[in-house]
C-alpha cells in the first residue's frame, strides 16, 4: 500500500487532489445544483419542478432587468476609465526622465487603496460623497460653482461616487500590471522609433499600446468579469443593499437580495444561472474577438 | 547543497517584479533634444505624479485625520477639507483602548483566522501546484485548464449554491467553512506553478538518488528553497483574508465569531451609536497591512499582480 501511495506514478494525483476534492465538493456540485433549483420552486427546504417557470419570471421582472443595465453600465465604464488611466500613469511612470524617488512615492501612493477592504473603503467614500455641503465633493462642487449635490439619492451622482471608489481602488493595480508589461517591450523599438523622429505621444500609441496587448486583453478580461460581478462597493456605499429607486443594484445584489434576504433560492438560481452564461458569453467573444485562442493554439 | 542553487535568488526571472525595474540603473540624459527639455520634462513629470498621488491618499489621510474627530459630527457633516483644529483630540483613542467592546475581539478573531487560513493555503496550494509544476500525467492540461476557470471565476458568481451547500453540509457558522473551500486557491496555485517550473528538475533527481521519497522532495528540496515564492503569496492570501467580507457575512451568525470587517459593518447602521468607534476602527483595521506593505512592498506586488503573470 506504502510503495504504491509512494510510487512516481500515483504521486502527481495525490498532490493535485486536494485541488480535485475541492472543485468537486465547493464548484462543481454547488453550480450543478444551482442550475437544477433554478428549474425549482424551493420553499422550506421543498423543492417542485417547475421547468422554466423562474426563467420566464426573471424574462418579465423589471427589477432584474434595472439590475442587469446597472451591472453592464458599471462594467463599460470601468473599462473605459480603468484601462486608458492607468496605461497613461504606467508610460509616464516608466519613461526614463524624472526621479526614481518622486516614482516610488507615486506607485506606492497608488497601490495603497488597493490594500484597504472595501468595507473601509466604502465607508470612507460615504462620508466623502456625504450630503452636506462642507463634505469634501461638495466643496470640490462649490469651488465649480455647483449646489451642494445629494450624491447618493441621485442615480448619475450616485454612479460618479461608485466610479470614483473604484477608480480609487484599482488604478495602481492596473498600472502595476502596465508597467510590468512595459519592462518586457524592447528598448530599440523606442530608439528605432526616435530616429525616425516619433515624438513621445506618436511612440505611446504605435508601440506601447500594440506591444502591450495581452497585457490590455487580461486586464480587460477581468475588468469584465469583476464588473459584471461587482456588488459589494455597492452594499457599502449605499449602507446595505437598498438605495434610492434601485439605482445601485447590481445583478449579485439582486441575487443577494432574491437568495439570502428573502430564500427564494429557485428564482435567485436562476439569476445567477443567467448572470454566470451572460459573463461567460461576453468574455468567450472579446477573446475570440482578441484572437487570444488563436495565439494559445499556435 | 541545495543553497547553492541559483533559484534561492529572489525567484526565477520570468517573474521579475515591477521593483526591478526600479534597481535599473537609469540612462544618461541624451539623445533627442536638447538638455533643458529634459529638465523641464522632469519637473513636469514629476508635478503630476506628485500631484495624483497626493489625490490619492486624500481619502486614508480622511480617515486618519477623522480619528481624531467626534465621530457622530464626521458621520453628520461627512469628512471635509475644513478641519477644525481646536476640535481634534485623542478622546477616540482612549475609548479605543478603554471602552471598545467587541473592537479587539473582532480583531483577534480576524487575526488568528488569517493566519491560519494563510498557512495552510500555502501550504495546501504549494502542495497542488508542485502536482502541477513536475509532473506528467494524464488529463494534466485539462485540470490544469480547471484551474484556470476556477480563478477568473469570481466568487460572487459562486457565492449562493455554496451557501445553500455548507448549509446543507452544517457547516454554517464555523471558521471552518471560511477556510476549507479556499485552500487550494486557484491563484496561488498559478503562481507557485510558475515558480516551480523554473526550478531545475536535477534538483529532483539527485534527491531521488538519495531516496528522499516524492513527497519527501516537495518538503524538504523545494519548499525550502521556495521563500520568495511563499512571501508574495502569503501577503496576498493574508490581505485576501484580513479583508474577506462577503463570504463571512453570508456564514457568520454568532457575535462572538464575528471578523473585523463583518464588526465594522455592523457598526454602518442609520441607527449607530457607536460611529466613533466605526471612524478609528476602520484606520486600526488598516494599520498591519499598511506596516507589512511599507516593509515587503515588493512582495505586495509581485502577489497582487500574480494574475498577470501569463505562461
């Protein structure tokens, strides 16, 4: 028994098996299970099949649809700001002028926020994005002339004070990702280009941008998921899963609501059933569209 | 023997961190342009970094500074850019210190939960990853492609089967479900990979020689010449548990089990009392991993950009 559980053959399974038992036990039955309830009416622990009854519900359920605008607008606008804003930084970062030390300030200033829990974040941004008019955004919006703003009872507001938690959060780690990139592009590309008289800007966009791109195709790659995903900046922000006509409700957050709040575990399956194929689609598409299978097959 | 590797530097060099780049000895001012542009260059560079970091840490020096202030006055007006001087004081401390309640045991409970879960992911994940990283086996790619999956899945997608699976399994409510479906943690499995597919095989092989068995090898050969690799991951899962809140919030229920951000959150109710103790709280919660980044930056790093590090 000894030799056999010690044998070169059996050992490479017996050290991924912890990975196996855990993908079966936490993954693969929970998400299979999860698509059966969402076939189910589940009350008190008793499930009837009911078909696509949940799916025809959620079809016809405006709240799910004004959660699923709220996570698609939060997603391309996280991507829109997320990835030009830290790929400028990381150039102007990783140019050879200026001080290492005045460098150094700025990356760790940068990536600090990311270290905080969205708990403190989100309070900390609640108090920032506060009401009254001596809170610090609304002295910022006086300095330009603007009313104190009721950012949170407002739906653009309210999405400028989720954008700038995020921006906040996740620009140093991008430019991290950016500037790691940017270490592997050769240099002559840079001196060839000089010679041929590019200026910087000209420099940035025809050979960083394109010597970047799987760099880019990650980050946006997870930007997608991590959008689509997004409900706990939400939660804090708003102090709880309720805000003002819904307008930060997330997909998550509806299923959090659905699920936990009010145990209709079928119909909040099914929310996440359709919110899992809608991630997946769109992620299987900008890859194929990105031609990053291609390159793996090659 | 085995010290004299090459690997025991700080980890193979396809993995070199954005710190390195900051050890490179920078060019000579030279090349297109006259000299002065480059100064003015300079300071204009540096001018805007200075300026969007500072931006940056307006918010932690918010907080800090709300320390110091009533708290109930901070959750009434919100944190401002007029501070009032004559109003700062350490009576917020004191009650920190003195009349906190459950403030230190939500802070003892998160710490031990995190250093707990971070062994033993390292642990656990290394073990996998080793699987991964030295062998060949049948279906290999294809768990490895799991692995994959499993790590741009985000949790959130997970996160209600799950719960009505550990409910069903009556595990709600313990420590236990918060660590055990994490252990093999797809990330960290990634990047101990990476790290050991750059370590030469005939380090295995002469172990083998010596009759150290297959697991033998792992504990005694690589784990030990694996630091680096275990720094960068243990600062990762230790600031992915140290803040971990939506998993914990969906199984706590009990009080007393109760983590330091689960705490915080209790405290963000319209109906608090107690919102001096949010204020300082949420700045102490962020005090250890504020120290071990100003001490291991570079680790922090490498392990929050581990994703990236793409094969």
């Amino acid at each position: 028994m000894k030799e056999i559980l010690y044998s070169k053959r059996l050992a490479p399974y017996i050290f991924i098996l912890p990975f196996l038992v855990t993908l079966a036990v936490f993954w693969v039955v929970p998400l299979g299970r999860s698509f059966v309830m969402s076939t189910q009416e589940v009350l008190y622990g008793q499930a009837t099949f009911i078909g696509a009854d949940n799916y025809e519900r959620l079809l016809r359920d405006q709240i799910f649809w004004q959660a699923m605008f709220n996570s698609l607008r939060y997603m391309v606008l996280t991507i829109v700001l997320l990835v030009p804003i830290p790929l400028v930084l990381a150039a102007v970062v990783s140019s050879k002028i200026g001080s290492p030390r005045v460098k150094a300030f700025f990356k760790a200033s940068l990536f600090v926020p990311a270290l905080t829990s969205v708990v403190v974040a989100g309070i900390v941004f609640r108090l920032i994005f506060a009401e009254s008019d001596s809170a610090m955004m609304n002295q910022i919006a006086e300095f330009f002339g603007l009313g104190p703003v009721r950012w949170l009872r407002a739906d653009i507001s309210g999405l400028v004070a989720l954008l700038s938690l995020a921006l906040w959060r996740w620009t140093g780690v991008n430019m991290m990702y950016f500037i790691a990139g940017m270490q592997s592009i050769p240099t002559e590309y840079y001196e060839a280009a000089s010679m041929d008289g590019a200026g910087r800007v000209r420099q940035f966009l025809h050979i960083t941008v394109p010597n970047l791109k799987p760099t880019i195709v990650y980050v946006v790659t997870i930007s997608i998921y991590g959008g689509l995903a997004m409900f706990l900046e939400s939660f804090m922000l708003y102090a709880g899963n309720n805000s003002p006509n819904n307008q930060g409700l997330t997909v998550v957050g509806y299923l959090y609501r659905k699920g936990i709040e009010e145990n209709d575990l079928g119909f909040a399956s099914a929310v996440g059933v359709v919110l899992l194929t809608i991630v997946m689609a769109i992620n299987l598409t900008y890859l194929v569209a990105t031609g990053t299978f291609k390159k793996e097959e090659s | 023997m085995v010290a004299q590797q090459p690997v025991t530097q700080d980890g193979p060099p396809q993995q070199a961190g954005p710190a390195e780049g900051d050890r490179r000895p920078r060019r000579a001012v030279s090349g297109d342009g006259p000299r002065f542009s480059h100064t003015a260059g300079a300071w204009i560079q540096t001018g805007f970094l200075v300026v969007i970091a500072v931006i940056a840490l307006v918010p932690l020096v918010a907080i800090f500074v709300g320390t110091f202030q009533d708290g109930n006055d901070v959750i009434r007006r919100g944190m401002s850019f007029d501070v009032d001087l004559g109003g700062l004081s350490l009576v917020n401390y004191a009650m920190l210190f003195t009349d906190s309640g459950p403030y230190f045991r939500w802070f003892g409970n998160s710490l031990v939960l995190t250093v707990v879960q971070v062994v033993l992911t390292l642990l656990v994940s290394s073990f996998v990853a080793y699987g991964f990283a030295m062998y060949d086996f049948r279906g290999k790619s294809l768990w490895f492609v799991m692995v994959l999956l499993v790590m741009t899945v985000p949790f959130e997608m997970l996160m209600l089967p799950l719960y009505v699976q550990v409910n069903d399994m009556g595990l709600a409510d313990t420590y236990t479900v918060i660590v055990l479906p994490f252990l093999a943690q797809a990330v960290t499995i990634f990047f101990f990979r990476q790290y050991f597919l750059g370590i030469p095989k005939d380090l295995l092989e002469a172990g083998r020689v010596d009759g150290v068995t297959e697991y033998g090898i792992f504990f005694r050969i690589v784990l030990p010449i694996s630091k680096p690799a275990m720094a960068a991951m243990a600062i990762l899962n230790g600031m992915i548990c140290w803040n971990n809140f939506l998993w914990p919030l969906l199984v706590l229920r009990s009080p007393e089990k109760f983590t330091l951000p689960i705490g915080l959150n209790t405290l963000l109710t319209p109906y608090g009392n107690n919102y001096e103790l949010l204020i300082i709280g949420a700045f102490f919660s962020l005090i250890p991993i504020l120290v071990l980044f100003l001490a291991f930056q570079r680790y922090f790093i490498e392990g929050m950009t581990a994703g990236a590090v793409k094969g």
